[in-house]
C-alpha cells in the first residue's frame, strides 16, 4: 500500500518535473524568438523557435498539469476541438490574406489574445461567486485577498479594452468603421476609465451574493471604452495604436499567468507587454506624439481651427516614363520611399526588379523605411522581405535623412504622409511636428501615386508642388514594370 502511493508520488513529482522543464524552455525560447525578431534576416526563424516553445508548453500543460487537489484535466474532447478549429482558422487565415490586409489581420488576432484574457478573468470571478455566494452575509473582500482580485480585475479590464479596441482597428484598417469623435471626449474618456475603475472597486467591496453584478458592469463598461479609446483616432496614427493594443494584450496575458500560477503564461504575457510598451514609445516618438495622448484616446484628430491642407498649392508638372527612365538611368544614388500605395499594388517584386537592374547600370539603390510607413510597424519592412530584397539596403529614417542630399533621385512609391514637408512647415497641420523623410534635400523627387488625392491623414502633400517634384501617375506595379522596359531600353 506504501509502496504503492509511494510510487504515485513519485510518478506525480516527476510529471511536475517534466511540466517545469516545459515552462522553461517554452520562455526560453519566447525569449530567443523575441530576440531574433529584432533583426529581419533572422524573424522568420525566431518566430518559429517561439512558436516551437509554445506548442512544447501547451501539450505540457494539457497532459502534465495538476491543480491544487492534485487532479488533471480531463475535458480532452473540449480542449482538441478548440485547438483543431482554431489552428484551421488561424491557418487558412494567414494564407488567404494579401500583404495589404496584413495590419489589420495582426489588428484582428491580437483583439483576440484580449478575448482570451478577458474570459479567464471572467470565468476566475464565477469561481470564486459560485463558491461564496451562499455566504449572504459576508463581504467579498473579507473572502478572496486584494491582491488576486486585483489580477482579475486587471485582466478583465484591460483585456476588455484591447479587444474591443482591436476590433474598432481593424474596422478602420480595412475600411468598414470611420472616424468618430464630438466635443468634450477628451473628458468622457477619462470619465468612463475612471467608471470601469469604480464599479471594479465597488465588486470587490460588495456582499458576496451581489459581488457578480457590479463585476459584470465593469466589463461592458471596458469594452465600451475600448471602442471610445480607439474610434477617435485619424488613420495615420494607427501604427501607434496596434503598437499599445498588443502591450495591453500582453499585460492581460500576464495576469491570467498570475491566476493560474503559469510560468510560461506569465513570462510571455510580460515579453509581449514589455516589447508592444517600448515600441508604442518608439511610435509615438516617430508621430511626435505623447504618450498621455494616447492612453486617452486623444491623438490623431486635427486641432480646433486647424486646415486640413487642401488650400491652394500651385501647379504640380508630370513626368513621362521615358523622362523618368533616362534619369535614374545616368544617376549616381536612387532611394526608393516605399508606402501604402506599393502594398496595395503588390508592386515589391517589380520594385525588387527595378532594383537590380539599375544596380546592373552601376546605380547605388537604397530603400528609405519610416518608422510608421504603412498601417502597422515594421510593414514595408515585411513587404520588401518578401520581394527578397536585402535587408542591408533599408535604412531607418535617421540613417535615410543623411543620404538624401547626395541622392540623385528619390522615387516615392505611394507613400505621402511620411514625406509631407507640412509636418516641419505648417502649424496649423494635423501632422505638424512628426518626424518625416526629408525628400526634398535629393536632387531630384519622383513620386508616383493614382491620383493627387490626399494621403491616409486626409491631407494635402506640399512636397507634390515643389519645382524638384515631378509626379508619375498610374498603379505602382504597372508603372514599375513599365519603367523597367524603358530603361532597358536607354
């Protein structure tokens, strides 16, 4: 008999053993991933590895966990159709979507991690009522200690806002929700938040018995926050806000960690957090925009009495292919500003090709990536990778600035607020202030749109009237290929 339970102890010390190692090398990997993510030439493989430690911690948690009573999960059926159906969605998901869709797919999947943390903290709450609710006459507080009502409250508050904020981005990302804001949000903003903090409050200091309503209350009133956060702000800061919705996410994630005592939970929680957190401030440094602004939803929309750029500019004069051709021919130096406009083309292979065959004719050609070029971080960085193009040739925008008055030609591929003089010139700009790719030091500046239709920010480009300025209208890729063929040509 001794024996006997000796033996199960052994055989339960030695699969908590095995879950440990587990957690550890599933953080040591969301470690290294992390790491390997900061450089382009090495992401792909740091996502995987992550990925890799992930799955390793998810079969050790399913297979190996015990709780406090020492039982294992047992509800297989439920956790494999979960994870079959969300890995079918996931999958199909990541193939179907095209590279222009990608911000607001990232938008989407983040939104969800929010969800998730949101209904754990739910889910932990209900525990705790339906186990005290009989206790009519005994607090809440007197019965779960602050510190673990905290984490709930935070995971549920914070994850609420992440997920209903993500999904208001990817509205506006993909075009289904517009802008809205009215007089006085600033403070309805900070009314509400300071609402979500004192019904959580109140849930904690209520009878057990009524403990769930003001709880449930807090809820919506996050989401509906979430939604008030993000819907106010303009296009061009959305970089900004997928940037902090994943920092949230991250911190919810941590405190579904703190809850279940889970290592690996709350390591990646916190890596997840800390990362969106710092590259939120690099964002916003890149916006010229303040931190404060952002948490309360305030940034993004133009000033009162500001114009929004459309006054009268002057004339802008056209190029034709054969010009154009001709002259990035006999340069020197050729930068390429890539923008939304080449995503939504699908121009990066062209842009690669043209590329290689200017650098054939003896032209230095380099890539000049602002830091919130496109609609999420790092996206021409994601675009020009897949065209192959060598990560050596992206120069970040302080690096691109130094080059730009010894390029001969700078050809500007959709992009527009970026490059817009109006951020250095214009008080009264919406963009006034934001650090942008000082184009017009180059020799000569091409720039290639559809249409002089304003950018993402809703504003008109001084740079298109400047004498330097020459515009090349048409799609990216057909104007990129067709350029090709007349520089064979020269």
């Amino acid at each position: 008999m001794d024996s006997s339970l000796d033996g199960d102890l052994e055989g339960v010390y030695m699969e908590l053993n095995v879950l440990t190692l587990c957690y550890l090398i599933g953080s040591v990997t969301f470690i290294i991933g992390l790491k390997m993510l900061s450089n382009p030439a090495t992401a792909r493989k740091g996502n995987l590895i992550a990925a890799a430690g992930m799955i390793i911690a998810i079969l050790g948690t399913i297979f190996l966990y015990r709780d406090d009573e020492g039982r294992k999960l047992h509800n297989y059926g439920w956790i494999s159709g979960g994870i079959v159906i969300g890995a079918i969605i996931g999958t199909w998901a990541a193939k179907k979507v095209k590279m222009t869709a990608m911000p607001e797919m990232v938008s989407l999947f983040n939104g969800m991690g929010g969800a998730c943390a949101m209904l754990i903290s739910i889910v932990e709450f209900d525990h705790l009522y339906q186990a005290n609710k009989a206790l009519d006459s005994t607090w809440f507080s007197d019965i779960v200690p602050a510190g673990h009502y905290l984490t709930i409250a935070a995971g549920l508050i914070i994850g609420g806002v992440s997920f209903a904020g993500s999904v208001i981005a990817w509205g506006k990302l993909s075009g289904r929700v517009r802008d809205f804001s009215f007089k006085g949000q600033h403070l309805f903003n900070l009314f509400l938040l300071g609402l979500v903090l004192t019904t959580a409050v109140f849930a904690y200091q209520s009878n057990v018995k009524g403990a769930n309503i003001p709880f449930y209350i807090t809820a919506l009133l996050a989401l509906l926050y979430g939604v008030f956060f993000v819907m106010p702000i303009g296009g061009a800061d959305m970089p900004v806000v997928i940037s902090i919705l994943n920092s949230f996410t991250g911190v919810a994630a941590a405190c579904g960690g703190f809850l279940y005592d889970n290592k690996v939970m709350l390591t990646g929680g916190i890596l997840v957090g800390a990362a969106g957190t710092l590259l939120t401030i690099l964002m916003c440094k890149a916006m010229n925009r303040s931190l404060g602004n952002v948490l309360i939803g305030s940034f993004g929309a133009a000033k009162p009495g500001a114009t929004t750029g459309t006054r009268q500019q002057g004339a802008y004069k056209e190029i034709t292919l054969s010009d154009t051709a001709i002259v990035m021919s006999y340069a020197q130096k050729v930068m390429i500003v890539p923008g939304y406009g080449l995503a939504v083309a699908q121009a990066q292979h062209a842009c690669h090709d043209l590329e290689k065959l200017l650098e054939s004719k003896g032209v230095i050609v380099k890539y000049a990536i602002h830091p919130v070029a496109g609609r999420m971080p790092g996206h021409m960085n994601v675009l020009l990778a897949e065209a192959d193009v060598s990560y050596d040739k992206l120069l970040e925008m302080e690096e691109a600035n130094e080059e730009f008055p010894t390029t001969d030609v700078v050809l500007i591929l959709g992009a527009n607020d970026v490059v817009n003089p109006a951020a250095k010139t214009d008080p009264s700009s919406p963009i006034y202030g934001m650090p942008i790719l000082d184009v017009e030091l180059a020799k000569n500046t091409i720039v290639n749109k559809r249409s002089m239709k304003p950018g993402y920010a809703g504003i008109e480009n001084e740079l298109f009237f400047q004498p330097k300025t020459s515009m090349l209208f048409g799609d990216a890729k057909k104007v990129l290929q067709d350029l090709i063929a007349e520089i064979k040509n020269v």
